[in-house]
C-alpha cells in the first residue's frame, strides 16, 4: 500500500468510522482521534476492531508529527 493509492480514499476505521492515516514506514493505518494504530500485514488492512492497537501518548506526537511532515 503506498500514499498515493486510492483504497486509502475509503478506508475508514471501524470504531469511529473516519478517516485513516498510511505510516508506510510501520505497516500501519493510523487514527490519530482514537489513537489507535491498525496493522497492514502482506498488503491487507487488518480493521476488525480487535487489531487496533493503542498507541502511548509519546508515540502519538512522534507519529501526529511524522504525519504532518508528511502531508507537506
């Protein structure tokens, strides 16, 4: 899966059923509101409610920066 592909347009958390955020470097689909991180494993979104994963505050600015860096 790359930022440019267009399932990412749809995808969308199965919690709070928003939008999701690529972290191509971790495998991961990122949802910063809940902060819950979902693992994409051999090219397949994992979003059943049970994969997201917390993720510790300090992580969570880590990866809001890496986001916004990103989108620049």
């Amino acid at each position: 899966m790359t930022p440019d592909d267009p399932l990412l347009t749809i995808l969308a958390c199965p919690l709070d059923k928003g939008p999701l955020s690529l972290l191509p470097e971790e495998k991961t689909l990122y949802n910063p509101r809940l902060r819950l991180s979902y693992p994409i494993v051999e090219g397949i979104p994992q979003l059943l409610p049970s994969s997201g994963r917390k993720v510790a505050a300090e992580d969570h600015e880590r990866l809001l920066t890496r986001l916004k860096a990103s989108a620049t």
